[in-house]
C-alpha cells in the first residue's frame, strides 16, 4: 500500500461540523508515512520541509527536494501525501450529511406530532430554553376550530421552553413546507441553552449557569408582525403543548404558566381540531404497523427463507 492509498483508507470524522485539526493531520501524515519504505535521515528532512504544501504550489517540486537530499521516489511521496491531506475537508464535506437544529416551542414538542403527524425521525432531541422571547399565541387560524398556534416573539428578559431537535436537511425542509413557511411563518435564527439535568428547575439552572453553553438553531416567529401577541387557542392545541412540556420534564414554574393560558370558548367543535388530528395520525401510525408486522408474518408462513 502506498501513502496515497493510505490516506484515503482513513476514517472521517463524523462531526456534524466536519473541521480538520493538526491533530488529525500529523496523525493522518503519521500512519501515511509508517507505510513508505523510508529511513530514519528522510523523516528528519521530511520534518524540516517549512510545508509540504508549498512544494505542491511551487512548479519546481522535484529539484526542490533534491536540494534538500530528497530523490524522486520520496518526493512523489510527499505530495501524494501532501495532495491526499489536502482533499481531506471535502472528502468531509461529502461524507457527512448536513443536519440543522430546530427549536420548537408549540405543538411539536410532543413528539408525537413529530413522528405521526409530520413523518418526521429526529437524530437528537433535549429540552432547552431560549432567552430574550416570549411565547406567543399570534398565528391566525379559523375562528371556530383551531383559533391559534404558537410562535416565539422577541422580548427582552423573556424566556421560553421548547424542545431543541437535530434533523436531517429533508426532515428540516419537511417542517418548513408543513408549517406554512414562508407565508404563516418564517425562520427565526436564534440561541438556546440546552437543559442540565431533569430537577423542577433544570432548564432555568442551565441558563443561570455560569458555564451556560448555548447552541445556534432556528424557531418559528409569525411571518407578519403585527398580528396580536395573543389570540386565545382551543383547549386541544394547549393540551398538546402541557403534555409535550411534561414528557420533557420542563420545568415547573413553565408548565404552571402553560397551564394558565386562557383558551377559546363557543368553537363549534368545543375542544378544536387539533387533538383529533393528532390522535387519527397515532392510529393510523399504529395501523401500518400492524399491517406490516401481519404481511411479514404471513411471508414467514408461506416462505420462511424469503424474510
């Protein structure tokens, strides 16, 4: 194997921001050159060349190295070494799919109306509080069924719960495109504290921390400003939003505030639409499923060498 061959047999990194360090390079030189047939006087040269990478920009390479005692088979060498280290932040940026961070405050999250009703597989997902915003009830529905949906709204000394998911960039467009973006809401590039712990004050520990570490995502703000900051929402829609705070554990003083929302009166379906979206989706979830699990095991029956 020959040190160009061993450069690209090596591993990459699977950082979603894919960043090449010297550490990864004197590494990747390292197990490169332990592969040339090469002696003790060579490294020592091969360490003093000021960069391997200027022997590739500069067009007389080969008497280059020769001035230093390098003969031609190790400076072919060399630069396949030094061109392999060089391709190696785009072999990362080909090997590793782009994922963003969405912060969601509303009804997704509950992670049920992620997975039924969007169709959407979150890689992570932590609870976490964004600062300066306020929850608000500012996305216009129908009057009479599902009055209203949540957003964020900037708002100094504020804060709001939600959840911080990682997604792949078709899981990201899908919410975009189901959430009625650009036209009902657009994106809102923002910075959250992810929670530490699972306490009844975790998420407000973790701001007031004096290691708080907040990570870049986006969240949902109303496309048009200047709608009200509170429009009352169906008890369903409030519902969806208290349960998803609990299955995080958000904390209590959170949820109590949740729980004091006022809702709409007089809808023509009392308690909205929105539970009964969400609950048809988890049957219907539940209903392939089954359907599945059922034609594997009927396939099991007739052939079992076929499954």
């Amino acid at each position: 194997m020959t040190a160009f061959d061993a450069c690209l047999g090596e591993s990459v990194p699977s950082s979603p921001v894919c960043r090449i360090d010297s550490v990864q390079v004197k590494e990747v030189a390292r197990r490169a050159t332990d592969d040339l047939t090469i002696d003790s006087s060579f490294l020592i040269r091969f360490r003093h060349l000021t960069s391997w990478v200027s022997v590739i920009q500069h067009g007389k390479s080969h008497k280059k190295a020769a001035t230093m005692g390098i003969n031609r088979s190790q400076c072919t060498a060399m630069l396949r070494l030094g061109f392999c280290i060089a391709l190696l932040p785009w072999v990362c940026s080909l090997s590793v799919p782009k994922t963003y961070r969405y912060f969601a405050m509303g009804s997704n999250m509950k992670p049920a109306t992620m997975t039924a009703l969007r169709g959407i597989q979150p890689l992570n997902a932590t609870a976490a509080v964004l600062s300066d915003y306020q929850l608000a009830f500012d996305i216009a529905g129908s009057p009479l069924l599902e009055p209203s949906a949540a957003s964020v709204r900037f708002a100094p000394g504020e804060f709001v719960h939600g959840v911080l998911y990682e997604l792949t960039e078709s899981d990201f467009a899908r919410v975009g495109s189901t959430e009625g973006i650009p036209f009902v809401y657009r994106w809102e590039p923002c910075r959250v504290v992810p929670y530490q712990g699972n306490d009844e004050t975790a998420g407000q520990d973790a701001v007031a921390g004096a290691n708080a570490t907040t990570t870049s995502a986006f969240t949902l703000t109303a496309s048009n400003p200047n709608t009200p900051k509170f429009i009352p929402t169906s008890p369903s829609y409030l519902r969806i939003l208290r349960e998803g705070a609990a299955y995080w554990k958000m904390d209590r003083t959170y949820q109590i505030q949740l729980s004091k929302v006022t809702t709409a009166k007089n809808l023509l379906v009392a308690d909205g639409l929105s539970g009964s979206l969400l609950e048809a989706a988890e049957r219907s979830v539940k209903t392939r499923k089954c359907i599945s699990q059922r034609l594997v095991e009927l396939a099991e029956q007739i052939d079992p060498s076929a499954v």
